[in-house]
C-alpha cells in the first residue's frame, strides 16, 4: 500500500461514530435515478468507499445483496454495528480498496461512490469497477457540496472553518504524510476518458430538510480536514471551532432553520452485451 492510500485511509479514524450521527445518508434521488438508468431494479449493489454504510443501507430494501466495500477499519466497525442493529442481513461490509474490489468478474448491476470517489485513483478505480459490474451495469460517483446552504452567515463561518482547517494541515503537516483529494469536478471527465462507458452524464439536483444548530455543527466537525488538524492539534482550529459555533448558535437562535444539500451525480453506464 502506497503512502497516498495509506494516508487517505487513516484520514477517516478516529471519528466514525461522530460522521455516522450527522452526515446525511444517500438521498432517495440517487436510488430513484440509478434504477431508472439502470432499467430495473438491481440485484447486487457495491457501494464503493462506503464508510459507516449512510449510503449503503438505503439500498437494503431495492436489492437482493449489498456490499460495502470500506479500507477503514474504524468506519467499517461503525457500519457492522448498525448493520446488526437494522437486522440488514443482505448488507455486508468488507475490507478492501477502490483498485482491488474484492467481487468477483461481472458481479454486481451497480457500483457507487458516495462522497469517497476524490480520495481514490480515478482511472485504475474505473478499470476495476468495468471489471465487477456486467453488462449495462451502472457506475455512479456522487456528492454533495460543502457548506450546505443556509444562510450567509452560516456559509461565510463553515468556508472559513474548512479554510482554517486546510491552511493549517499544508503548513504544519510534512506533505508525505498529507491525504490526497483528485477534483470533484473532473469526475464526468474521467469517467469518459476510462472508455469503458457507452454512456455518460451529470446530473445535479437538491435536497431539503430542517436543522438545528447542534446537527448544523456537527456535520462541520464531521468534515475530515478538520478531524485531521483537531487529532494533530494543529495551531488555530480549536480557536476557529469556538467562533464557528458561536456564529451558528447566533444564526440558528433556539429553533431548527432550512438546510439544503446540493448534489452532483455523474454516472457511466457499462456496455450491454453484444447481441447473437
């Protein structure tokens, strides 16, 4: 294992039970439009870098068999222990990374990336995800942006918290050891440069629903810059957490306020097998 993977994974300990608790699980959207693409619904679904299982369990109840595939062990834990709770006995949660899926050739109708498909090598990754869908299988890398949308008071505070949060990490954490992020927005692009999709496209909408201040919170801290500049107790970031709060305690006041989750889907869908 490479140090790159290496520090990619080890950036997500220490705070599993935190992400699990306030990071938003997969929307019903991300279903709906993967089963439409896809033309029925799947049988087996490997949720790629699937983290506590957010975006692995919805698809519990669409298809026979759902697999995790998580290098984390921390993150893993958290998924089998919910697993357990749920009673999710066709959910399984394996140990493993984006270029060695461990399924078998033409195993799976879809394969997803949930907020995970920036922290792996993109091209090695496609190859090994043609490899375990079949034919017309789907693969789909999806994210939300950061911050949600709120209000301008809360933007301006989250943006400053992840900036304070990355600063600090490239001046104070020697490079070898720093994770490393490939752009979001070069997804679709890397997606059709694999040449291993008939078809290809982005597909962007929103989702809305209410929090409170503790929640709002939360998902800040659940960021993994910030976990990261937090374990290392990197200079400046508890002081930043402090004022983050104070701003969105401010902001919220005592009730719960509007928050919407913007997403970027971009899918390819596999081949069909050639006709006889």
């Amino acid at each position: 294992m490479n140090d790159v993977v290496r520090n990619n994974i080890e950036r997500f300990s220490g705070f599993a039970k935190l992400y699990d608790t306030y990071r938003p699980e997969a929307p019903e959207t991300v279903r709906e439009l993967l089963i439409a693409y896809l033309g029925k619904k799947p049988d087996t679904v490997v949720d790629l870098g699937s983290g506590t299982g957010l975006s692995t369990f919805p698809w519990r109840h669409d298809a026979r068999r759902v697999i995790g595939v998580e290098p984390n062990d921390d993150m893993r834990a958290q998924a089998e222990r919910r697993a357990m709770d749920l009673g999710a006995d066709n959910v399984t949660f394996l140990p493993g990374v984006s270029t060695a899926i461990p399924c078998s050739d033409a195993s799976a109708d879809l394969v997803t990336c949930s907020q995970s498909f920036h922290w792996m090598d993109p091209q090695p990754t496609l190859r090994e995800v043609a490899r375990v869908l079949g034919p017309g299988g789907v693969f789909a890398a999806y994210d939300c942006d950061w911050p949600p949308s709120c209000c301008l008071e809360t933007d301006v505070a989250y943006e400053k918290l992840l900036q304070c949060a990355e600063a600090s990490i490239r001046r104070h954490v020697p490079e070898r050891e720093q994770a490393r992020k490939w752009p979001k927005e070069h997804h679709l692009d890397q997606i059709r440069a694999s040449g291993l999709f008939s078809f290809a496209k982005e597909v962007v909408f929103h989702v809305e629903t209410r929090l409170g201040a503790d929640a709002f919170v939360g998902i800040a801290l659940s960021q993994g810059q910030v976990q990261s500049a937090l374990r290392r107790r990197l200079p400046d970031i508890e002081q930043e957490i402090s004022a983050f709060e104070t701003r969105v305690r401010a902001a919220f006041g005592d009730g719960d306020r509007p928050i919407w989750f913007s997403y970027r889907l971009r899918l390819g869908v596999k081949p069909a097998a050639a006709s006889t």
